[in-house]
C-alpha cells in the first residue's frame, strides 16, 4: 500500500481552508514569507512567489496550524501533491538522484523562471516585505496604516472622567 488517503469531511476542509485565509493575514505568516525561503528545496524566492503547504495535507487529515504550514515554492509544492513529510522527504532524495543535485544542498525543484522582485516594485499601496531584512517596510510615498487603539484598552492612567459622589 503506497499512500493511505483519509476521506476528509467536506466541513471540516472548509473550515481548515477558511483559517488558511486568516493565517495567511497573519504577522507571523507574513514574517515566514519575508525570509523568502522555500521550507523543502532550500532555495530563495520574492515572498509573491511563495505558496503555504501544508506539512501533513488536510485531506490526510492536517490542520492549519503555525506547526503545520510552511512557506513553499510552487513547484515543491506542485511536486509534494498530498504526501506527508516522510514520504515527501523519500520523493525528495528520488528527485535529488535523478536531477543528479547534491542531496545536501537542499535544491531539488526547478528555479522560477523569474527573478525574485526586488524591494518597491509592489502595487502602489501595498506592502512589500524586504528582501534579506525579513521587515515590512511601507511602499515609497505611501503611509502606513495604523490600527486603532480600542475603548477598552484606552488611558490606563488610573484617572477617570466621572466624578466622586
């Protein structure tokens, strides 16, 4: 038996796929993608050429979780298809041997055709992450913008505006 594939519940991979979304927004998500590296191949990419993998496939019953989603290039991620890190890492070394790459260097998956984008090429408005630093930096004549302080989290100066009775 090659690979055990587990009927994933339709719900249940709607629901892990709507929390990708949000993790996806995420500083933490955003911060993995500026290091600009693929999880498997090693290689450098621009963080726009990055997919999320992840690790253990939903289908095979993976969650999405910081544990289990990792930056990836789209032809790792093309090739991984829905194995799990052991057998990955298997067609990994296969993939290393035929391509006769060096199985220590960690480069087993096609380079992009494209070069990565370098800094300040983004849409006007968005932010681009930095290249080497791994910072959010805003695009050029475009200002940052800031979240609001909520009601609750206000002064914390012990004063208040009501008055003593």
């Amino acid at each position: 038996m090659d690979s055990l594939l587990i009927s994933a519940d339709p719900d249940d991979l709607a629901r892990e796929r709507q929390k990708a979304k949000i993790l996806k927004r995420s500083q933490w998500w955003k911060g993995r993608l500026g290091q600009g590296k693929c999880h498997y191949c090693g290689r450098r990419f621009s963080p726009r050429e990055l997919t999320m993998d992840h690790m253990i496939p939903l289908i095979r019953g993976g969650e999405t979780s910081r544990r289990n989603c990792v930056p990836s290039c789209v032809e790792c991620n093309r090739q991984k298809q829905n194995l799990p890190p052991g057998e990955w890492k298997g067609r990994l070394e296969q993939l290393r041997e035929m391509t006769g790459e060096d199985s220590s260097s960690g480069q087993a998956c096609v380079p992009s055709p494209k070069p990565p984008r370098q800094h300040g090429e983004a849409e006007a408005g968005k932010m681009e992450v930095a290249k080497y630093s791994g910072s959010t930096q805003p695009e050029p004549g475009h200002a940052k913008r800031e979240r609001r302080p909520r009601e609750e989290e206000g002064g914390g100066s012990g004063e208040s505006s009501g008055g003593s009775a």
